[in-house]
C-alpha cells in the first residue's frame, strides 16, 4: 500500500479507475480483458449482467456514500447513550457483494421477465438494503446495554425519525445468546404498531439459530428521506472474530478468490491454506471457528469463559488459527483473549496495523470528486480510507504519517456535534473529509522521515536534494506548485486561524498578493524541479480557498531549508497534509478533529518555477 497501490483490500476485488491501466471491474460472461474480477467471475453465473449494469453497479457505491450524512446524524444524534457505550462504523456495500445479492434478484425477475435488466441506482437501492449501513460495536453488549438501544430505537420509531423494516436477531447454537432478548424484541414491535405502514420481517429464536456460531443484530431500517439503511450491533472482540473469520467464509462463497493478491502477505497465505484444505479439513475449522464465536459471546455477555477452543488442524495449517489471524491483522484484543481469556484485560490498547495510527473518519463532504484528489489510487481504497476501514499503509500513501498511535475507538458521542459544527466552520472551502483520530493515546511523534519498516530517524540530510543552481529571492508561482513537508499542522495562528484566512481569500477580503499583510511564503525547490514549502498555514489556507493566481514567494537558502528539515514528516509526496482543530470550544488541549487538505493540481500548461 505504499508507492503505486498493486492489491486491494477484502471485499474490495471491484474498483473504479483513477487512471490504472488495469480495471478490476464486474463484467458479464464472456467479456474480454479487464481485472481481476473480470477474470474471477468470467463464466460464473452469478453475475448476469450486461456491461453497462456492471458499471451502474460498480457506480453505486458512490452513490451510497454520498448519501452518508443523514445516517451518521441518526447515529450520532439519534443514540447519545448507546454511543457512549460503543462505537459507530458507516460503509457502502462493495461492488462485488452488491453483485452477488443483485445476480439473484436479476434470475428470480428474468424468470418472469426474461428482458429484466437494472437501469438505475433506486433500483438498486430499492432492491438490496444493505448497499449503506453502519455497525454499532459495542465494548460489553450486555442486557443493559441493549436495554439503552432498544429504548433509544423506541423513542426514534415514535418519533417517525426511523422505520424498522426487518430485525434479524441472529444467535449461535447450543448455547449462543442473542443480542436481543424476547420481550425487547417485543418493545420494539409494539412501538412499531401504528406508527408506521409497512410490518417488518422479524427472524428470531429458532430461526435466527446459526451453526457457525455467528452472533449479531441486523436491523432494515427507512430514514425520513427514505433511504434504505442496514444497521449491525456487535460486541467488539465479536466484530473483529467476525472481519477475521470472512476470510474463511468468503473465500468458501467466491468473494474473496485465492487468486487475487492482497495487500498483506499473511493473508494471501491463509487464502493459499484455505484453497488446499480438503472437505474434512474444512468442517472441523467451521466447528473450531463456531465455538470461538461461543466462547466470545459468553464473555462479552458477562457469563463464565473457561479455555479457547483448541485448533483441530495439522500444524502447517496453523497460520489459520484465530490467535495468528488476529494478529495478522493487527486485533490485539482478539488475539490476547483467544491465547488465554482467564486472563485477558479488555482495558488494553488494541495497537494499530503496523504501528501507525488508523485514523477514523467521520464523514465526506456531499460533493466529492476523487479524480481531483487522486491520481493513482483505487477509489474504493480511498472510500475505505475515509471511513476508517483501511490500514495504515494506505493513509501514509494517501496523505502522510501522521503518528504512531493506537485504535482505541473515540467516544463519539462527545464528537458528534463539533463534528458537524467542523463542517459549518469549512462551509464552502475546499477538503477532502473531516476525521477523528486517538488523541489521548497517540505514543510521541518524533522528527523526521519515516523510513522503510516504519521506522523513524532524524533526517541528517533533506529526503530530496536541494537544487543548488536555483535562484534564490522574490518570484512568483502557482499555489499548485507548490508542495507540503509537514504531514499535519495546526487551524490556530496567533490571533488568526487558518479557516478564517481561507473563507477571507475566497470572499476577496483578504489579497494573497498584497505582501503588505500576506508576507511571502518561504520555499525551495528539489532538484528534480519540486518546490517545498516552509510555511504550511498560509498554504493550507490558499488551497483551501482554491485560489489558481500566482502568488509571491520566496526561495530560500540551502542554509535555511537544513535547517527546517525536522519539518520533513509528508509521506505522501507533499500531495497532502492535515489540519488539526486545536481551537475547538469543550476540549482541553487539542480537540481530536481534523480536516485533511489536498495541494491543488499545477497549472497544466505554464512552468514558472524553473530558474
């Protein structure tokens, strides 16, 4: 996930180009060329599609993400409580998953119209509901906890703020325990009665029982706009048993191919594992995985945990051992309560993949235009990235290091309404997405470049060259020019703030060229022909504004550039930086929200800065 992005993620076989020269994509049988997808599903008869519902299904889930704010205002507004217990994630269905439920749909409708095809996103919104859906994962999800959920859900449904159109209670067998008991499945239903015209589906009890153990509430639910939303509530180390065991499960159903090359190298060699394990092999690793879902059940609902299950298979198929999958991919709490759940603290830190910190993302603006932002980079990834689904390394590639840290979840009832005020603050300016990262466990950030390993040093030298022959002084160029060296910096300035300058230079309250009260903006430039800046505040702020005119700079000394070469933290090319929210009102010290700001792309045509 550094450099050019050569993998995707699971669940993620179908993306839209940016400008890669190979396209994963869905396609109908028989077509020609194409990616990875179009080589796993050729011939399949789950995907009877044409090629333009392919790309109408492949479009939908940007259609979904743009329609993402309503449901994190129900989250984050509609359940204060239950928030404070847990943590809200938002997603839209990957293609390839949305293909796979639609593929029936289309065979259950060609059978009574054999000319049936999809033509537009409400019919695909119409027909699945889950393609935009979120999860509530909750520390201890015990019978209070719900309790607190199942109220808030109450006052939300009579209200008429929602609409509950199906509940799927779904508990594992022997002695699994559902999420929702029997009468506050009932206070749901009888909140529903006459409040709203359509009954919902209701699978619970015997029906709900499922073999492999796995344990989660899925509720249908309408918003008042009338999109169709899927809401999960799972306990926390049971959501990362269940991320851990779709490798098994996915590859089984042909949604995750062992063909295809992921981006971490333990995984691609469990899907190897996976792919040669025989039918018997298989069986006993569905009971072993079902009891460790058991045995997470039983603790996270307070009841007693003797010992883990004990892994059924030969010893080189040990790297599908939960413990080893766990930690491959970076759940520590999962992977210290199956080595030994006696004595497992559910305080601890769950440390980040790689060591870097995951930031979590709480929201896109409406508008969004990846082409504009990213120019090599697999849309889905971003979208994964954006909604604090993706590891480490894809944020260092998208937009820098930003510190070593951990994945604690934040309390998002405490963010959720400066978030928004975040988003009224930067009204009409230009950013790619406000996040929320760890603040209060983020480990020291030393200075310097991050080095292979993901290993800092104090730079002795600049990464780049400093161009010798350049000319030095006053010149003037574009603001698309002009690259960041810092991975993140702050909104307050001494008495000015850097949004502040922004809205101003966009209003034209405030002149970028007037260098009586806009001084230069200090840079040098690389010898490849870069230019760096070592004022980040006054740049953010011109390419949050979106101001295209040139504008005075000067280029410094050899000299100079040493000597801020600390400031040298940018990973992603100098494409990108972060702007801290350290001014927020009911926060001490720096808030934990931030914006993430992309350097407008250079003037196509003219080339100033060459000496």
């Amino acid at each position: 996930m550094f450099t050019v992005i050569k993998s995707l993620l699971i669940g993620l076989l179908v993306t839209l180009s940016l400008g890669l020269p190979v396209i994963p994509t869905l396609a109908s049988t028989g077509a020609k060329g194409g990616g990875l997808c179009v080589r796993a599903t050729a011939g399949d008869p789950r995907f009877p599609f044409t090629k333009e519902e392919a790309q109408l299904i492949e479009s939908a889930q940007i259609k979904f993400y743009s329609s993402m704010k309503p449901l994190m205002e129900l989250f984050y507004l509609g359940f204060p409580k239950t928030s404070a217990l847990g943590t809200w994630m938002a997603r839209a269905k990957d293609p390839l998953s949305m293909g796979v439920k639609l593929g029936k749909i289309k065979i259950e409708r060609m059978a009574r119209n054999p000319k049936f095809k999809f033509t537009s996103f409400t019919q695909i919104s119409e027909a699945i509901s889950d393609g935009l859906g979120g999860r509530l994962i909750i520390d201890r999800p015990s019978e209070s906890a719900m309790d607190t959920f199942t109220h808030e859900l109450v006052a939300l449904v009579k209200a008429k703020k929602v609409e509950v159109l199906r509940i799927e209670n779904y508990w594992g067998e022997r002695d699994g325990v559902p999420y929702l008991s029997k009468k506050q499945v009932e206070q749901i239903l009888d909140a529903i009665n006459g409040q709203q015209s359509q009954t919902p589906t209701v699978v619970t009890g015997d029906l709900a029982k499922r073999a492999s153990g796995y344990t989660s509430l899925h509720l249908d639910l309408r918003l008042p706009n009338g999109q169709k939303v899927e809401l999960q509530v799972r306990g926390r180390i049971l959501q990362q048993l269940a991320e851990v065991s779709h490798l098994f499960y996915d590859s089984l159903n042909g949604k995750a191919p062992a063909s295809t090359v992921f981006d971490h190298p333990e995984w691609s060699k469990a899907l190897q594992l996976i792919e040669k394990m025989d039918e018997q092999q298989k069986a006993l690793y569905k009971v072993y995985l079902a009891a460790g879902f058991r045995t997470v059940r039983n603790f996270i609902s307070g009841r007693s945990v003797t010992s883990p299950p004990e892994f059924p298979l030969p010893e080189h198929l040990g790297a599908l051992e939960i413990e080893n999958l766990a930690r491959s991919y970076g759940y520590s709490r999962l992977a210290d309560f199956m080595k030994d759940p006696l004595t497992y603290d559910p305080n601890k830190i769950d440390y980040a993949m790689f060591g870097s910190a995951r930031l979590v993302t709480a929201g896109l603006p409406e508008i969004f235009n990846p082409r504009q932002y990213f120019e090599d980079v697999p849309l889905p990834v971003v979208m994964k990235y954006h909604f604090g689904l993706q590891s480490a390394q894809v944020i260092q590639k998208i937009i820098g290091n930003v510190a070593q840290g951990s994945t604690r979840y934040l309390p998002w009832h405490l963010i959720a309404k400066p978030f928004f005020k975040v988003h009224e603050m930067l009204g009409n300016l230009k950013y790619v997405a406000v996040i929320a990262w760890e603040e209060h466990h983020i480990l020291e950030k030393r200075r310097g470049v991050l080095r292979k390993g993901g290993v800092w040093a104090a730079p002795i030298e600049l990464p780049v060259p400093y161009l010798k022959s350049q000319k030095l002084g006053r010149d003037n160029v574009y603001v698309g020019e002009i690259h960041f060296m810092q991975d993140s910096g702050n909104n307050a300035t001494g008495a000015y703030t850097v949004v502040n300058n922004a809205h101003a230079i966009k209003k034209g309250k405030l002149d970028p060229t007037d260098t009586n009260i806009f001084p230069p903006i200090q840079v040098w430039r690389d010898v490849t022909g870069r230019i760096w800046t070592l004022d980040h505040r006054r740049l953010i702020s011109l390419n949050l504004a979106e101001w295209r005119e040139k504008i005075p700079v000067e280029f410094v000394s050899e000299k100079k550039a040493m000597e801020d070469r600390f400031k040298f933290t940018n990973a992603s090319d100098g494409k990108s930086i972060i702007l801290h929210f350290d001014d927020l009102p009911g926060f001490q010290g720096e808030s934990p929200l931030a914006v993430v700001v992309l350097k407008m792309p250079a003037p196509p045509t003219e080339d100033s800065s060459h000496p």
